[in-house]
C-alpha cells in the first residue's frame, strides 16, 4: 500500500468539519439512548479483541468451524469473489500473481455509526497452502486514488482440528492498521476500538457463514454400485 512519508495533511471537509462533527454526536447520542450494543448479535461469533495504541490499531480473532481444510483454504484467498459474501466491499481483485505471491486490491468502506468511510488498500499476500496466509502493505494508488490505510499487516494462520468427530479448522486472524486520517476524536478510545471490534466481528463472521454455505453445498460422495 501507499505509505506517504510523513502525515497527510488535513483537507476541508475532513473530520474536523463543523457539521459532521455534529452528526457524530447526534449518533453517539441516540446509540446511548437506544442502548445500541456494538458487540452485535452474540452467536455464531467469533472470539475478536482489538487494541489501540494512538492510531494504530491490533486486531486479533480466532474461531473454530467444522469445514473441510480445502473449503477453509479456497474461502479465505478467495479474493475475486469477496465482494459477494464480505460486507463492506465493493470490490476485490488480484491485480498481479507470480507463484505464492499476490497483489490484491481492496476497494469499501468502514462502517461508522449513520457513516461510511471509503477504504482502498493495495495488499503483496504471500501464501503457504492450506497453512498460512500473510499480507503487507504494498505501495501504489488504488483506481488512481491513495490509499486510505497507512500502513497494513495482517495474517491468517489455518490448523487442521477435530470438531465433534468431523475434520474442522481452526482459525487464527493477527492484524495491525493505521488510518491515514485517524477517526475523529470525538468517538474517542471507546467508541473508536469498539466500532473497529463490530467491523472485524461482522466480517469474519460472515467468512465463517461463506465457509459453513460452501460446505453444505458441497456434492456427496457417490458409493460405486
């Protein structure tokens, strides 16, 4: 991805914009009122803890789903069809492959209470099959534009488990990021880890659910007459 040397400066309009500001504290507001639980629904979740430390934050999850190890694999590099089961991404595709390496393009936007912040991110991934997937912030503009993460390295790492009697995977997610503009401050430590936290859950959840479709509709094995 696109790491600029130093930081961007801000532009009018940004977060510091009077009106969104007061928008910002019209959501916090009514999400008070409401009782809004940002953890979201509670079931076939995954464990997600995030950490932020100034604007960088750490990401990890983990979870356990009783698919084959191959349905987990195709799944997770599945980049070109993401767009189809991820929430929150417009588009995801391999603009360059030599061997185990990738480059990938992601192009959404991170959910933030009634708005949307566009994210574009350029990702080198590396790939050790069925095992181990790595990806790194790699330089250069995304449809012509910067990109909106600073910085960027994340990793998926797949075991092969046993799952009440069934062949299963355990899935274990390590993620750093940094904005290139930093959430604004009135979300505050809270706000800001907790929507970060809702994000991460919702996405990896619906990986999770991708996995579990794939593998119902996967064809039985015919016996021979």
């Amino acid at each position: 991805m696109a790491v600029s040397p130093g930081p961007t400066p801000r532009r009018s309009g940004g977060w510091a914009d009077s009106g969104l500001v007061k928008r910002l504290t019209f959501g916090l507001s009514l999400a008070a009122l409401m009782g809004f639980h940002l953890a979201g629904v509670a079931q076939t979740v995954p464990t997600v803890t995030v950490d932020r430390d100034g604007d960088t934050f750490h990401v990890k999850a983990r979870a356990s789903v009783a698919v084959d190890p191959r349905i987990a694999w195709d799944t997770i590099t599945d980049y070109e069809h993401m767009r189809e089961f991820l929430p929150s991404i417009d588009r995801s595709r391999v603009v360059a492959r030599n061997g185990g390496r990738v480059i990938v393009e992601h192009i959404g936007q991170f959910p933030l209470f009634f708005f949307d912040i566009p994210v574009r991110v350029r990702l080198a991934v590396t790939q050790q099959p069925y095992e181990r997937v790595v990806a790194r912030s790699e330089s250069g503009d995304v449809d012509g534009k910067p990109q909106t993460l600073r910085s960027f390295s994340g990793s998926y790492d797949l075991a092969v488990i046993t799952i009440e009697r069934r062949a299963g995977v355990r899935l274990e997610y390590d993620a750093r990021f940094e904005l290139v503009e930093p959430l604004p401050p009135i979300l505050g430590d809270i706000f800001g880890t907790a929507m970060v936290t809702k994000t991460v859950r919702n996405q990896f959840g619906a990986m999770l659910r991708e996995m579990e479709r794939r593998q119902a509709n996967r064809a039985p094995i015919e016996k021979s007459q």
